[in-house]
C-alpha cells in the first residue's frame, strides 16, 4: 500500500499520538482498579449542589471496566492487523485497493464462462446472437458511450459508428484494433504553410470535393496546394486512408461537421490529441476489458452496419 505520508515524520508522530493516547488509557483504568471498603463506599467526592445532593467516590463498576478492556483489546489487534499506525501497514497487508482488485478478480473469473462460450465464434455468428447482444449492448453503453453516444451515433470529433465509413476500417479485424489497441488519427495543422488566403482556397476545394456549395475560383486554386499537402494521407482525390485514419472528404460523413468553420478549423489548427487538449483519441481497450469482451463489442459494431 502507498501511504499517503510524503516525509517520515508525520508517520512517526500519528503513531506517537495513537500509542501515548492507548497507553494512557491502560494507565487510567488500573489507576481506577482497586477495591474498596464498605467505609469507603460511605464517602462522598465532597462535592454539594442544592444543599444536600451529594456524588459518591465509587469507582467504575466492574462491567464497564471490563468492556473497555475489551476495547483497548481490540484495537490494539485492530493496528496490529490493519494499516492504522502512521504508514505501518498492518501484518494482515490489507488496502483497499487490494480488496477492489480482489472482488473484481473474483467478478471477472464468474463471468468469464460466459463470455468463453462466444470466444470461439466467429464475429458474423455472435453478431447474430441475441443474448451475446444484449451483453454487448450494456457493454457498449458502460464503456463506449460516453463517447460515441448510447446508439452509437458519435458526436463531434468521435465517429458515428454506424455511418458505414469507417475511418481505420470497418472489417472484423480493423475494428477490433481499434477498440482494443487504440486509434489516434494526426491531422497536421497547415496554418503556417497555407497562410490565410491558402487555407480559404483549400478549404473550398474540400467544399467541392464532397459536393458542398463553394466559391468556385477558390476550389480551382485551391486544388494544386491540396495536391502538395494533403493527398499523402487523405489520398489522390481525397477518398481517405484507413492505413493512418484520414476520413473520406468526398463524402457526406464529417467528424467534425461539414460546416466551413470547422473544415477550415481541421486544416489550420489540426485535429491532433496533442493539440487539441488530448480529447480526439480512442482509448485502448485491451488493458480495460478482456478478450472476451472485447470480441462480443466487436461483433456488435460490426453489426451496427452489417
Ligand atoms: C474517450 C472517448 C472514447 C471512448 C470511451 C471510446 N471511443 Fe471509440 N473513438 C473515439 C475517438 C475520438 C475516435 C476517433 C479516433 C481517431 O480517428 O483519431 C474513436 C474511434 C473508434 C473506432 C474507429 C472508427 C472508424 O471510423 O474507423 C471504433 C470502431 C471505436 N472507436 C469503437 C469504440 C468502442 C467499441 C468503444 C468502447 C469499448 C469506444 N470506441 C470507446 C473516442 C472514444
Ligand atoms: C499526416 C496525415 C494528414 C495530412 C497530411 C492531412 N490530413 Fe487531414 N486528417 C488526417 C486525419 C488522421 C484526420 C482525422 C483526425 C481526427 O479524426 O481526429 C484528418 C481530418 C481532416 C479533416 C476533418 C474531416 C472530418 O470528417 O471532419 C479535414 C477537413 C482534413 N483532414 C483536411 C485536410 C487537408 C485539406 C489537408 C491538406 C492541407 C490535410 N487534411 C492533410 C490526416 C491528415
């Protein structure tokens, strides 16, 4: 267990505190253990309120002594076992962390069966499944939808997954790379090599190339530069590259909406994790979800368009 100390001494004064604190509870319950004469029973603290009410000096009665004894008894196997005493972690090596990843272990071992059964299906075959489905479907919505939507429509910046346009492919294979590996597309931003009037020639040839209204003389001019800088990934004429995530810009699917804006935000500043505050990334997921899971999310967006 990490402790949460950063120098040693806060430790060694928690653990100063809770002994002196135990040890003068031992002292105060053998000062009070003694017996006492009928004579003394008799005596009073002296103390008088009203005249004539009057405190007896009789110690703790026996029962509640020995249920403190029983207290101080336990906690002192309490801070033997468990993590208590300043960064001593306790004999019985207990954390919390340790008991989550424990139950979550355990959950996972039950539940493995089950998704065993779909591991040696084919993705077609559990896409047809009803119930591998509905598991992926809660799947889908714990662990993707945050992102993509709960009906998997996307957002912008995170892909409609049921376009039928696959950024980095649409095959079995590709997607579970996706989901399992990650996917981080790098769109470099051209601001400085187009400049302003480059980056409205570009973008409106983007605007023709996808069918979108656009100022013709600008698409004109714009094409040599989106021969020069933008073919090497988006390809000859701009139908996209799964092998590096670079969209199709000559359909109608947009990550980013096919608003001129946001077209020519694309070329000018980039659409890079890096340089777009780290949000335009897909997570791997091979350390997240097993295998298993991982095959039935498979089949269930390969379903989506299939
Ligand atoms: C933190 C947000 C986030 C989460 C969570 C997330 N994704 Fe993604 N996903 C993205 C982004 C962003 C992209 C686009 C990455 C890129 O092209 O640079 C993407 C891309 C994909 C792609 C590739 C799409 C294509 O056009 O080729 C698939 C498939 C996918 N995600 C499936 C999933 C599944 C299944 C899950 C749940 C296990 C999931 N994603 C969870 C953000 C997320
Ligand atoms: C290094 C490869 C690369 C180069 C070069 C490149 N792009 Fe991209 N482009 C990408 C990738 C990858 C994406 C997807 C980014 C994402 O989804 O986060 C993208 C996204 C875009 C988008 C947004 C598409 C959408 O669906 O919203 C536009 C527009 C775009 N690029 C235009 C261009 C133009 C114009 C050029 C040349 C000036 C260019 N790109 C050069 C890789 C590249």
């Amino acid at each position: 267990m990490m402790s949460d100390f950063t120098s040693g001494f806060w430790s060694i004064y928690i653990i100063a505190f809770t002994v002196l604190g135990f040890a003068f509870c031992v002292f105060l319950l053998l000062a009070m253990n003694r017996k006492i004469s009928k004579e003394e029973q008799q005596e009073t603290t002296k103390h008088v309120w009203d005249g004539d009410l009057a405190e007896y000096n009789n110690p703790l009665p026996g029962w509640w002594r020995i249920m403190f004894w029983g207290l101080l008894a336990f906690s002192a196997i309490y801070l033997i076992y468990y993590p208590g005493l300043g960064s001593f972690e306790g004999v019985g090596k207990w954390s919390s962390v340790g008991q989550f990843e424990e139950e979550m272990a355990q959950l996972e071992a039950q539940t493995k069966p089950l998704y065993d059964r779909y591991s040696v299906m084919s993705v077609q075959q559990v896409a047809q499944d009803s119930v591998a489905m509905g598991m992926a479907e809660r799947l889908f919505l714990n662990n993707c939808a945050q992102c993509h939507g709960s009906d998997a429509r996307g957002a912008i910046g995170f892909p409609n997954l049921r376009s039928g346009a696959w950024n980095w492919g649409g095959t079995p294979e590709a997607i579970q790379e996706s989901i399992a590996g990650g996917r981080t597309g790098v769109m470099t931003p051209f601001a400085e090599v187009l400049g302003d009037a480059g980056a409205d020639q570009v973008t409106a040839f983007v605007r023709a190339l996808s069918g979108l209204d656009h100022d013709a003389g600008a698409a004109a001019a714009g094409r040599p530069l989106f021969e020069e800088n933008c073919v090497s990934c988006h390809g000859e004429n701009g139908a996209g590259s799964q092998a590096v995530g670079a969209p199709d810009l000559t359909d109608d699917i947009w990550v980013y909406s096919s608003s001129d804006r946001a077209i020519r935000e694309s070329i000018v500043y980039g659409r890079n994790m890096e340089m777009t505050g780290g949000t335009q990334a897909m997570p791997a997921h091979k350390d997240l979800l097993s295998p298993g899971k991982i095959h039935l999310l498979t089949a269930y967006v390969w379903g989506l368009t299939n």
